[in-house]
C-alpha cells in the first residue's frame, strides 16, 4: 500500500497575516470617503462656494471656498463614520436596535406625558414668539399624524397629500365667504370635502404599488395646485383669497375695538393681540390630540387591523378575506380627513390662503416627519416635527441673537440664509436617520391586541411598507 504524503504541520496563522484585510479595508473606506469627498465638491462648490452680489455695474460673482470646503470636509468624515457604523456584525446590531426599542418604550412612557403638558402650558410663558412657533409645530404634527394613517399603518406611499391641506383651506374660506357660516360650522365640512377628494384618489390608484403610486399620488397634489391656480372665477387664482373670517369662542370674537360681543368686553380686560394668537394655538392643540385619540383608537379597530395587515403583506391580506379595495379607500379617506381639518385651521390663521402655500415642499416635509418619526409611531412624528421644524426655527432665533449680542456678521448672515438650506437640511437629517435609524426614531412597535401583557415588536420584524 502506498503511504500519503503528511503534508506535515502546519503554520498557524499569525497575526501579522491579518494586517493585509485590516488594511485593505481601511484604503477601501478611505477611497470610498474620498470619492464621495469628490462627488460633493462637484455638488456643492457651485451651490456653495460661488455667491452673487448686487455691484455698480451688474452682478459680481465672488467666491467663498471656505464654506465649499467645509461640506466637502463633512461629508468626507460623514462618510467614514457611516461606513465604521455598517461594519458591524448584524447579530450585534440586531440586539442593539431591540435595546433600544426597549429603552425607548420605557422613556416614552414619561416623554409622553411631560411633551403634553409643555404643550399645554406653552402660552403662559408670555412670549408671542414661542405661541407661534408651537401653533406652526403642532400644524405639523396634525398633518403627520394624518398622513401616518396612510403611511405607516396603511403602507400606502402618498406624495401628494398637501392636496388635501389646500382642499380644506379652500373649502372653510368659500363657504365661510360665501354663506356667511363660522369655523366650527365649516371645519367639519371642510374635512369631509377633502375626505371626498381622498377616496377619488383612492380609486384610481387600487391597483398601483410602490414607485407607481408614489408619482400618481405626487401628480395629484399637481394637479389641485394647477387648478386652484388657474380656476380665477372661483379660487381669485394666484392673487389668492383674503379677508377669511377668524374663529369665535362661544360667539364672542378677538377684536381689538372691545365692547360687546368680544371676548375682552364680556370679560372685562384690556384686549390684545395675544389673545386671538393664544385662542388659535389652543385650537390647533385640541385638534391635534383629536387626531392623535382617533388614530390611536381606530388601530384597536378591525380597520386598523386590517390597514396593518395591508401594510405587512397584500397577498396575504386578500387570503385571508379582508376586502382591500374598502381598506385602502378608507385610509386614504381618514388621513384626507385630517389634512383637511389642518388646512381649515392654517386658512383661519393666516386670513389669506393663495396657492404657493401649498407645493410640493409641504408634502415633501410632512412625508419627511412621518419617516424620520417612525412609520406608525405617534410619538415618533411628534418628536420629529418638534425637532425638524421647531429646532429649525429655535436654531435661527439663537443665531440672530449671538449675531446682535456679538455684534458679529457672520451670525446673523447664516441666520437670514439658513431658511434657504432648509430642505438640504431635511435631507441630510433623511441620509443620517437612514444609516443610524433605518426604521426611524421610534421604530418599534407595541402589538394592537394582545393575550396577556403586550411586549414590545422589534423594528426588523415589521415589514414596513410592503403593502404599497
């Protein structure tokens, strides 16, 4: 019998082997930063580092490569941390993210409560300042709260829900004007108009899934605008509607004349403007937690059941008899219906509504709040409305501040330009929340009927979205 050859022992591996894979991925994430690096300089040196001033003789071109550089820095850092933060084992990810769902399900329980009660005693701090920045973070909040139903418990993509926010304006000042009724007489009206309009959207995009109703959607809210624009006998056009008469508490009005039949008269006190602002912004909360009570109690429902069982898996739904054509309509009924209470509330504010206040910037932030929030997360779209629009907004008024404090120009230039930057900002917070939070910040889920007591589903396990 011939012997095998013993190919005799062999050497163990050591660790200078391993240096070669280690650095081999560092050269690969430092040239994949420095390619991103690259791609942003492209983008933002002409968006950034070129500004046009008024000269003597016409305009003048002037660069400031400095703030160039500094985005292309960030970004070539950016890039680095997020491809450490992918690096890691997916178990080890897996067992952090349920973590913090658990972490975050217990903080929600006193965050909860502690943001209703700031909300509530928001107009005793005596600053007209911080009552509108609350009434305008609230709007926000209405409308992701609206649009959640259709997106996070539905799965129904929809880029054109600011049709419905203009359907509600509209609908509460023509009526108001036209037949002389008040807003709590038209705000239901105004709601079910758009609730009407939801469902014939909803018709036509039974069918459509993903990508396909996604632009569906996006071409109805184009659609809305382009006619409220152009129908002049009707809308006034682009001139807009002015003169949309403001909410009554039991019939007594704001006015600055006092006497009888205002709200200072029959009380007795001095009449201001504080007044009518504080009355606007309690009206905006309740209606806000009205919301927030429907939406929490249709999900005990069987239609919201049925919307979530629409939302994990439509084949599945139809196996097991529920009727997709009704849930669908339904879901877009319900979110229309508070878009269309939240764009009542905006014309009553405003007193003048006109067709640039409802673009596809609008739908493009509620849609922004809803997915940074947590799709289906009530406490979710909260905190990213709070952050995204009021931190937006707080972040300008310290700016402008330091910048008269410090009598220091360059404050108070970033301060009047950060509005330009805004959605830039909105889509470096997306890119972010995409890499750290793919779910959104609240991302787990608490189950809607449960035997025993409900424990806490973690974000991997709910098929966001699949249903659309």
């Amino acid at each position: 019998m011939s012997k095998r050859s013993d190919p005799g022992p062999q050497a163990a591996p050591q660790a200078g082997d391993q240096q070669p894979g280690v650095l081999g991925r560092l050269a690969g994430g430092f040239r994949d930063a420095g390619l991103s690096a690259l791609v942003a300089a492209g983008l933002f040196v002409p968006m950034v580092g070129l500004v046009t001033n008024m000269g003597p003789d016409g305009l003048r071109l002037r660069f400031r490569i400095g703030g160039a550089l500094v985005v292309v820095a960030l970004v070539f850092v950016g890039r680095l941390v997020m491809l450490s933060w992918r690096a890691r084992p997916r178990s080890e990810a897996v067992r952090d993210n349920r973590a913090l769902a658990e972490r975050l399900k217990r903080a929600g329980r006193y965050i909860a409560p502690a943001l209703l009660v700031s909300a509530a005693l928001l107009p005793f701090t005596d600053s007209r300042y911080y009552v509108d920045l609350g009434t305008l973070v609230l709007t926000y909040v209405m409308l992701g709260w609206g649009l959640n139903i259709v997106v996070g418990l539905a799965g129904l993509l929809d880029l054109g829900y600011v049709a419905f926010y203009a359907v509600g304006a509209y609908s509460y000042a023509l009526i108001a004007q036209t037949f002389g009724l008040g807003f709590w007489v038209c705000l239901p009206l105004a709601g079910l108009l758009a609730a009407c309009w939801g469902v014939m959207l909803g018709f036509p995009v039974l069918r459509l899934r993903g990508d396909y109703l996604a632009i569906v959607t996006l071409a109805f809210g184009e659609i809305i605008r382009v006619v409220i624009t152009n129908w002049v006998s009707l809308t006034n056009g682009p001139n807009g509607i002015t003169d949309i008469p403001r909410p009554t508490l039991f019939g007594l009005t704001f006015s600055m004349e006092g006497g009888p039949g205002t709200f200072a008269g029959f009380f007795g006190i001095e009449p201001t403007t504080t007044q009518r602002v504080i009355f606007l912004y309690y009206v905006i909360f309740g209606l806000a937690l009205l919301t927030n009570w429907v939406t929490l109690r249709l999900r005990r429902l069987p239609q919201g059941r049925a919307w979530e069982a629409l939302r994990e898996d439509e084949v599945a739904c139809r196996s097991l008899g529920i009727n997709v054509t009704t849930t669908k309509l339904t879901a877009f009924a319900t979110g229309a219906l508070f878009g269309g209470f939240a764009g009542a509330f905006f014309a009553t504010r405003q007193a003048f509504i006109s067709p640039e206040s409802f673009t596809f910037i609008e739908s493009a932030t509620v849609l922004a709040i809803v997915v940074l929030g947590g799709l289906g997360s009530q406490l979710g779209v909260a905190l990213a409305a709070l952050i995204m629009v009021g931190g937006l907004e707080l972040l300008r008024g310290l700016l402008s501040w330091l910048g008269d404090q410090m009598h220091n120009p360059v404050f108070l230039g970033i301060a009047s330009e950060l509005p330009l930057y805004r959605m830039l900002i909105f889509g470096l917070a997306l890119v972010v929340m995409m890499v750290l939070r793919p779910r959104g910040l609240v991302s787990g889920r608490t189950p809607s009927v449960s035997l025993g007591e409900p424990h806490e589903i973690a974000a991997e396990l709910v098929a966001q979205g699949r249903g659309a």
